[in-house]
C-alpha cells in the first residue's frame, strides 16, 4: 500500500470498540533506524476555540491500527490521552 502523508491527514481515525472519533492524524511516530511507523498522533482538542490551549494530544500504537478505508482508519484498543514523552505540550 502506498499511502502518503496527506491522504493520512484526510482520514479520520475511528475506534472499532466503541465507534468512537478521535479526530484527524496530525503527525507520525517513526523509528529513523528502520524507517518504521510506530505511532499515529492525533492532535488534542481546542479549549474554548484555542483560547485555553489543547488537550494532550493522543498517541495511537501502530499496533492498534486494524484497517483502513477510504475515509477513516479503523483502530483497536485505546487507551485514555497520554502524552508522547518526546512530544511536548501544545498550547
């Protein structure tokens, strides 16, 4: 599959479990010594239309990536937001 960074930026990532949306990818996680793709990062939410900053932004395991569609990319086995210890807060 070739997929581009922007197409990733184009679907919206959806939860399987409980069909739950958390948004749009905003970044990827990558391994620079395999070339790999660790992590999908969804970027937090406005706060009052960003006057009080984002939420943490969600980081979601490759592994719990399942499918994806056209539109959306279908994930497993989510845990609550947690920020990425390499990514700092945005605000």
């Amino acid at each position: 599959m070739d997929t581009r960074m922007g197409q990733l930026r184009l679907k919206e990532v959806i939860s399987i479990g409980d069909g739950s949306r958390f948004g749009y990818v905003g970044d990827l996680g990558l391994d620079l010594e395999s070339g790999q793709v660790k992590t999908l990062i969804i970027p937090g939410r406005l706060r009052l239309f960003g006057l009080l900053g984002r939420e943490e932004d969600l980081v979601i395991s490759w592994d719990c990536v399942k499918r994806f569609g056209e539109d959306t990319i279908l994930v497993d086995g989510i845990p609550d937001r947690m920020p990425d210890p390499g990514r700092r807060r945005r605000t």
